[in-house]
C-alpha cells in the first residue's frame, strides 16, 4: 500500500532520470566526490545522536519518528525530502500541528536535518546549495519549478542563514 500518496511515481521518475544527478565538469564531479565522502563520515558520527533523537520522538508522541516530504531536485527531478518529526501528528489536514518539546530541541539544533545526509549520499542532494522546490510552490512560481533549479539543491546556504536571523 502507498501510503505516502504517489512515492512510488516520484521513485519510478527519479531512478529513470538519474543522469541528472551525474556531474558534469571535473569541478562538479570533485563537489559530489566531496557532498558524498563528508555526508558519509558526518553521518556516521552523527549515528547515535540520531538514534537518541528517534527514541525520544518515539516516546514523546506516537507515529513515524522520519518523514518524507516531496521536492523538487536538479533539473526539477522528484524526490523524498528526508526529515525528523519534531511535530505531532494530526488527523484532519485543516488542524495545526503542534511542535513538541523534542521537536523544538531537535530543530533549534538543526538535528531534524541528519536525515538529508542520506539524500546527499543517494546524489538527491548537496550540502551547500539553493533550497529544495516544493513541488506545489512551483506550479505558482515557474522560477521555482525546473527552470530555475539548475545545481542540486543543499541542506544548507545563504538562505538558511538568513532563515535563521529573521527566526531571532
């Protein structure tokens, strides 16, 4: 069962335009050579802080402890956005959700963001460029869409930076 409502298309999309991913120029293939090699290292040191984040939002409040979210990558290719839950869940989409006491731990640390290393180390991403285009964001802004995406997009940049002062 698909519960993640059309994964399966993104992942069918994604694997059959995975040339999107492949670098182009020695100075890209040296930037991808990099995302990958410091993304696994990170990841591996970060492991048991990720696993101690996973118990805590597990015991805090039931449902996934990771979720996926669809973006909009390279050259507009889809693919599963991968983040830690820091909110509860609802069951009507008109609801809030609330940000738990973990959740607001985990994102003040930029925790919630770990999981992204996988998408680095899968190509989705890279550690530094432009933010990841929801796909609805781009139906209202073609400049968001695949015209404007053209470098893998990044778990961080100048706009996170700038997220984070105006958050102060």
């Amino acid at each position: 069962m698909d519960v993640d409502g059309g994964a399966g298309d993104r992942r069918r999309a994604r694997s059959s335009d995975h040339r999107s991913r492949v670098a182009t120029s020695p100075r890209q293939h040296l930037k991808q050579v990099f995302d990958v090699v410091v993304s696994g290292i990170v990841l591996v040191l970060t492991l048991p802080i990720l696993l101690v984040a996973a118990l805590a939002i597990r015991v805090e409040s039931p449902g996934p402890v990771a979720l996926r979210h669809a973006r909009l990558g390279k050259d507009g290719v889809p693919f599963d956005l991968l983040k830690l839950r820091s909110t509860t869940l609802v069951e009507r989409p008109t609801s809030m959700s609330k940000v738990t006491r973990v959740g607001r731990l985990i994102r003040w640390t930029s925790i919630d963001d770990l999981p992204q290393l996988w998408n680095v180390l899968r190509g989705e991403m890279s550690l530094v460029g432009p933010p990841p285009a929801q796909p609805e964001h781009s139906r209202q802004d073609p400049g968001a869409g695949p015209e404007g995406l053209r470098v893998l997009p990044g778990i961080t940049g100048t706009w996170r930076e700038s997220q984070r002062s105006n958050a102060g």
